[in-house]
C-alpha cells in the first residue's frame, strides 16, 4: 500500500474495519466448531474426551503460535503473517472433515487450525490497529475490533448450524474452509510493521535486540505476570463453554439448534461487551473493569449451575456470559499498551494469550475427562467459578504506570 494512502486521515479506519473483518472471520468460525461434535461423536463412535483432547491441542496451538505470530508481525508485517495464518486455517478446517482416526483429528482440528486462528487472531491485529490510533482513542477502538469477532460468532454459529443440518459436516467443514480464505483480502489493508517507539525510562530504545529486552522487561514486571494468570482463567472458561455447551445442551435433552442459538447470543451480546469495556477503559483503571468481569463471571455460572436447564436458562447464560465473554480483551491488551507501550505489543500480547490459551487447554480437556469419568460437567462448572474468584482477586494488585513516554505522532 502506498505511503500516500497510509498518511491519509481514514487510514486507520481502514486499518480497524479489516481488523474487525479479520477476527469476525477468526472468532466466527472457531466457536461454531464444537457444534459438529455430537453429529461426529455418534459417526465415528469416539469419545467426549477424544474431541475435548482435539479442542485442548487446538487451543494450546492457538496460544503457541500467538507470540510467534507477533513477533513475525512486529519484524516482518502484518500482512505476511495474516496470510499465512489463514492457509493452515483453511487447510486444517477441510481435512478436519475428512479425519477418519483421532491422530488425524488432533493433527487437524488440533495443530493446523490452531497455527491458523493463533496468526489471526488478537494479538496480530491489535497490535496493527494499536500502532495506527493515538492513545486517547486505543481503548475505544481495540474495543470495537474485539467486538468484530463477536459479530463474526452471532452470523456463524446458526450458519454452521443450518450446514450441518442439510449439508453434513463433512461439506459444511469444506465451505467453511472456503470461507476462511476471506481474511486474505483484508489482510492487505493491514500493511506495516512496528516503529520503534519513544525512549525508554534510561533515555533509549531498544536496539536490535529490543524484542529480547521487552520480553525480559515484560518478564520482571509483576503486573505482566498477573496478567498472565488471569488470562488464563479467562481461556479455561471460555474454551470449556465454547467446546462443551452443545453436549451439555444435548444433555439436558435439549435439542442441537438450542446450542447453536445459544453460541449467536454469546456472539450478539459480546459486541456490546467489548465496546463498553473499551470504553470503560478509557475513563477508568483497566484492572478495576476486569476484576469486575471475572468476578461477574464466577456469580453467573454459579446461579446457571441452580437453575433449572431449559432452552430459555441457556438463552439467557449465553446472553449474560456473552456481555462478559471478550470483554476482558481490549482492557488485557490495553493494559499491556499502556505499560510497554506499542512498539512489541504483538509479541507480549501473544505471550499473554499463550497463557490464555494454556488455560483453554485444560477447560476443554477437563470438560471431556471429566464427563466421560463422572457423566456429567458439574466439576468443571465448579472449577470455573473458584478460578473466577481468583482472576478477581488477582488483578488488584496490578501496577498499571507506563515504563516510558510513548512518542506522539
């Protein structure tokens, strides 16, 4: 892209509207996944704890390659790193269909789609709308973009629903590889890589080996540290609802279009989320608004866990949950912003959702072992609300002053 359209004064509207396309595509398909599950559980007669173990290494995989991701995007631009990440998303997505052992599952849903949401998701993108948004208007606008991705769940979750129903998973996994593929034209918008920032507290930047020095500044800041416990609550909820809210509807013998219902309103309701926490980062202390959602968070589930489960108790958990759902994004990002400042926000932003993701890990693995052990979720509904009063209590303590003057543009 030329350096002429970059100057222009809607650029970086450009820039946040592929952003929010991107992670709509991203965050669309990724939930709407766990819906195959019960058709595939009952054709290829493998376990929950199978497809939890696949969702596990899918998260896990994610976490991985966010900070590789960012620190390709940082080094070499966003727009390489975009595009390749949608090739193995798309890869990984068309040969999940086909998997006919769970070796091949884990190697597809697992590892390649993975790899691809990992170098599509948050911290790419974030980070690229970050560097072309002044500071009084990132935690509005890395709101917004979060909030793309919700827009992305509440279209595809009855999408994917309505083409496994008349189409089967086998074809509907095929055209949502397809539609995968749209995050390359948009990945084009979001050319550029990042600038070195201001100086530092000791009067100079980096150097050459900035990004070794940001991870081990970022390393000895406790309230980095912090953050990477309670984004890991954060990926532990989360991935344990996404991946096993269809079997427990399918449980409560409620049938499959509750679920996929249930998954839009995350979808829907997330948008208001995620705005309001970018806003509400704007005017008050980031750390306060996640002690908040995390708190919140572990009362909902509680009062789900006593309500009797009809199709309108889901409804309403997907709606409540959905409000809280990415809202803790744009605040844990924020936070790392206005620490660190931009210049390696991909790279420590990924580090952060790796820790994310590990916790995606054990919801989603412990959701299937522990259903196939006890017949039913209630240990892992529990487990969410104790780690819930932690994520709380946790980022109280968080030292949120910025480390330097980030330069004006």
């Amino acid at each position: 892209m030329s350096p002429t359209l970059r100057a222009t004064k809607w650029f970086p509207w450009l820039v946040l509207i592929s952003g929010c396309l991107v992670l709509s595509v991203n965050l669309g398909i990724r939930p709407s996944l766990s819906l195959f599950i019960p058709d595939m559980l009952t054709a290829t007669g493998w376990s929950a704890s199978t497809f939890g173990l696949a969702f596990a290494i899918q998260n896990l995989m994610w976490g991985v390659a966010a900070p590789i991701a960012g620190a390709l995007a940082d080094r070499y631009g966003t727009t390489r790193t975009l595009i390749g990440g949608a090739a193995f998303y798309a890869l990984g997505l068309y040969l999940m269909g086909t998997s006919t052992s769970p070796l091949e599952l884990n190697l597809t849903s697992g590892f390649l789609i993975g790899i691809g949401i990992g170098a599509t998701s948050f911290p790419v993108v974030l980070a690229a709308i970050s560097r072309v948004f002044p500071a009084n208007k990132r935690s509005f606008t890395l709101g917004l973009a979060s909030a793309g991705g919700s827009v992305g769940q509440f279209v595809m979750a009855p999408t994917t629903q309505a083409l496994n129903d008349s189409l089967g998973y086998v074809s509907a996994l095929a055209i949502l590889a397809i539609m995968s593929m749209i995050i390359v034209p948009f990945a084009f918008a979001m050319t550029g890589k990042a600038k070195p920032h201001g100086p530092t507290s000791g009067g100079a930047d980096m150097g050459p080996t900035g990004l070794i020095a940001a991870f081990h500044e970022a390393r000895q800041h406790r309230g980095f540290l912090l953050l990477n416990a309670g984004f890991f609550v954060c990926g532990f909820q989360l991935a344990f609802i996404a991946t096993h809210l269809p079997t427990f509807t399918q449980l409560c013998g409620l049938p499959g279009s509750v679920a996929a219902q249930g998954l839009a309103l995350v979808g829907l309701f997330n948008i208001v989320g995620t705005i309001a926490a970018g806003w509400a980062g704007g005017k008050w202390r980031k750390k306060w608004s996640l002690s908040f959602i995390y708190a919140m968070r572990a009362l909902v589930i509680l009062i789900f866990m006593m309500a009797p489960k009809t199709a309108e108790t889901i409804w309403l958990f997907s709606a409540v949950m959905g409000a809280l759902w990415l809202s803790t994004v744009p605040l844990t990002s924020g936070i790392i912003v206005q620490v660190f400042g931009p210049r390696y926000m991909a790279t420590l932003f990924g580090i952060v959702m790796l820790s994310h993701q590990i916790g995606a890990f054990f919801g989603a693995w412990m959701g299937g072992v522990v259903f196939d052990l006890t017949g039913s979720f209630d240990g892992v509904w529990i487990t969410s609300i104790v780690l819930g009063i932690f994520a709380a209590l946790v980022h109280l303590p968080i030292d949120d002053k910025a480390l330097r003057v980030e330069a004006t543009a």
